[in-house]
C-alpha cells in the first residue's frame, strides 16, 4: 500500500535530519576513538554525508528517476511536482542538520 503525500513529505525530511545528524555523531564518535580532532572530523562528516542523507530520503534515485520519467513521458506533471517537493523536504532536512552541527562545532558546514 502507497503512504500518501504529506506522510511521505514529512518522512524524508526527518530521514534526512537523522541520517545527517546520526552519522556525523557516529563519525565523530570513532574520530574520537582514533585520536582525530572531534568536532573537525564532525564537519568534515557531514559535509560529505550530505548528499547521502538525501539520497537515503527519497528513497534511492531508481524510483525517482522513474517518476520524472513518468511525469516528463505521460505529461503528469503532478507527480513531478510531487518529486520535486519530496527532494526539497529531503534537502530542507540536510540543511537543518548541517546547520545545527555547524551551531555545535562552530564550524562552517553549509
């Protein structure tokens, strides 16, 4: 069974959020353990988990593809625009997490 759009808006949004902040406190936990500077390999975590945060939102990049095919081929552009808002909740997400690590690190993440 499909979840409907706002559930699905929601979801990868807080993916995003968790998958970013998650990941980059995991990080930073074993940069600990191996003797890094902590909240440097923080910043450098998250700015490069960013663009896997998204992708893990919205679900891999098969699914989308096929739905901008569906919307560019059979003209249902509402099911474009659907994507397309579902990748900004996904980025919206990545961007708070990479906002507040950065409030935490005092480091320029964004």
């Amino acid at each position: 069974m499909s979840e409907g759009f706002f559930p699905a808006f929601f979801n990868s949004y807080f993916i995003a959020f968790g998958v970013m902040l998650g990941g980059t406190l995991i990080g930073g936990l074993a940069s600990f353990i191996t003797g890094e500077p902590l909240l440097t390999e923080i910043s450098k975590i998250a700015r490069g988990l960013r663009i896997w945060a998204i992708i893990a939102a919205i679900g891999g990049t098969f699914d989308t593809v096929y739905s901008f095919e569906k919307g560019f081929l059979e003209s249902e552009t509402m099911v474009l625009f659907k994507q397309l808002l579902l990748i900004l909740s996904a980025m919206g997400g990545a961007k708070t997490a990479a906002l507040i690590i950065s409030w935490i690190t005092q480091e320029n993440v964004l």
